[in-house]
C-alpha cells in the first residue's frame, strides 16, 4: 500500500478544508493527528462554521468538490468563514 493511501486510511487523521483564518489562527489544509488542539475552540467561537469544514483525510477530495459546489453545505461554511465568522 502506498504512503498516501496509508495516510488517507489512519484513524484519527483530520484536514481542515476551510479559507485560511487571519492572524494564523488556523491554516487551509492543516492536518491534525489525535484530535483538535485545545486553543481551536476559541477559533470556533468565532468561526463556528470552520469546524464543519475539519474533515478526515480521506474526505479531502470530496469536500474540495462540495465546497466548489454552489448550495451546498461545505460550500456555505467556507464562504461564512471567509465573511468573518459569527
């Protein structure tokens, strides 16, 4: 099995499929093992729609496709997030 399959498989493997936060709060892509780092909460409170947009790995090429899909629910939190949040 290849390196990128392997990685798209693991367990516990999220990607954050969303715009780019400003201040580096948090970054488009940015793979998280093991769970969410604590400090993202406070990234939610003001974006709550970024934490539907945290997805398994495996799940990147489908989200990329919903949020380039105009209606969609993906498609919806990314454009909040890129309005500022709440």
């Amino acid at each position: 099995m290849s390196k990128k399959k392997e990685a798209a498989q693991e367990p516990g493997r999220l990607i954050y499929c969303g715009p780019n936060i400003p201040g580096g709060a948090l970054q488009r892509y940015t793979v998280f093992k093991g769970g969410l780092p604590a400090h993202l909460e406070l990234v939610f409170e003001k974006y709550p729609a970024a934490k539907s947009l945290i997805v398994p790995v495996g799940e990147l090429a489908r989200v990329e496709q919903a949020v380039r899909t105009k209606g969609t629910p993906e498609n919806t939190a990314f454009g909040e997030v890129l309005k500022g949040g709440v």
